[in-house]
C-alpha cells in the first residue's frame, strides 16, 4: 500500500532580538590590590575606546550599544 509523502517543512521565522554590542574599555593600568601598585617611571598612551556596535529591532529602528570608557586606572573589584 502507497502513501503520500508529507510536505517540505516552511521557512524559519525571523531571528530574535539580540542587542547591539558594548564597545570595548581603553584602560592604562588595570589593577587587584591598591597596597602593591607603583606608579613610579610608568609610562603609557591610553588609544580611543571601542564604539558600540549597531543593530536593528522588530520594528526596523536603529539600535547603538554603549560605547567603551577610557580611563588612566581601574581597580577590579575582589
């Protein structure tokens, strides 16, 4: 006894809204403990932080992720 094969599956839907990206940080000296961080004879040149990346929502609107921060020292939290 024959059958009928089944249809071809239909077309994915469209992607889900995933955000523009965060730039990245421009950081001159990044640090853990204050008490063993010397300055002395340090030289360097901190470049342009990262742009936020660009995307679009459902509706077609333009999107801009948070540009980077650029700082001359940070201290990470333990």
């Amino acid at each position: 006894m024959w059958s009928c094969q089944g249809a071809d599956g239909g077309p994915g839907g469209p992607g889900g809204y995933g955000g523009p990206g965060r730039g990245g940080d421009s950081i001159g000296v990044a640090y853990l403990d204050e008490d063993q961080v010397k300055f002395e004879g340090v030289t360097y040149e901190l470049g342009p932080p990262g742009k936020g990346g660009t995307s679009w929502d459902w509706s077609d609107e333009m999107a801009t992720g948070q540009d980077g921060n650029k700082v001359q020292t940070l201290r990470f939290p333990q």
